[in-house]
C-alpha cells in the first residue's frame, strides 16, 4: 500500500524538475498553413505582385531558417517555430525588384514564372537543420 503514495510523489517530484516536455519535436510547421496572407494582400496591388511578393516570402524564410539553424548548432539563442506572424515584411517587400511595383499584372507574369524556376533556398536550409540535429530527419516542409 505504501508503494502506491512512493511512486505518484516520485513521479510528480520527476515532473516538476524535469520541467513540461514538448510533445512535438522542433520544426517550422504550423497549423493551418504558414502563410500570412493578410500581409501579402495588404502589401500587394494585385494577384500577380502578391504571388511574386510570396516568392520573395519563402527566400526571406529560407536565410532565416538557415540563420536560425546555425545559432542552434553554434549552441546560441535561436527560434524554431511556426514564422507565421514573425516575418520582417518590410525587408521581404525590399527584396522585390523596385521597377515591378509599377508594372501592369500581364508584365509581371513572366518575371513570376522565372521566380518560379528558381532555387528558392527553402529546401536547402530544412536539409542543413536536419543535418546539424535541430529539427527531426523526418520533417518535410
């Protein structure tokens, strides 16, 4: 009978010096989708500036990623977590070419496309956080 009252008060004792545990391991996901679709909207003056605007997006969360998982390597103060909310819009808008704020949507397509077919960085930076340990091997974008 005494065992009973041990084992709860060892295992509440365990709790509170081992602090909350997450049941998620550390990634850049969030739920419902990462997107900031009101600063995207708000910031563009059509769909094909906002489309260009989120190609933009993803390059600016790549470098930040990458920066974030060299800090976790380096042991220093990093955030890996959903970005949702905590992009820097304002260098994300800087990243576009100035000459495209002004041009018709029809003009801004093509320069879309060529977006498109690049290397945006994103997959890159997610291959080195699983490699330097700071998200699990499994996670995919």
């Amino acid at each position: 009978m005494k065992l009973i009252p041990f084992a709860i008060a060892l295992t509440a004792s365990m709790a509170i010096v081992a602090g909350p545990v997450s049941a998620e391991p550390a990634n850049w996901g969030c739920t419902g989708g990462s997107v900031d679709r009101d600063q995207l909207s708000a910031r563009s003056p059509n769909r094909a500036m906002e489309r260009v605007l989120k190609e933009y997006q993803v390059r600016w969360d790549a470098a930040h990623v990458r920066q974030q998982c060299e800090a976790f390597a380096r042991g220093q103060p990093h955030e890996i977590g959903c970005l949702r909310g905590r992009r820097d819009w304002d260098a994300i808008e800087a990243m576009v070419p100035d000459e495209l704020w002004g041009m018709p949507r029809k003009e801004v397509r093509p320069y879309y496309l060529a977006l498109q077919e690049e290397d945006d960085g994103y997959k890159a930076a997610l291959d080195y956080c699983r490699e330097v340990g700071a998200i699990p091997k499994g996670w995919v974008r």
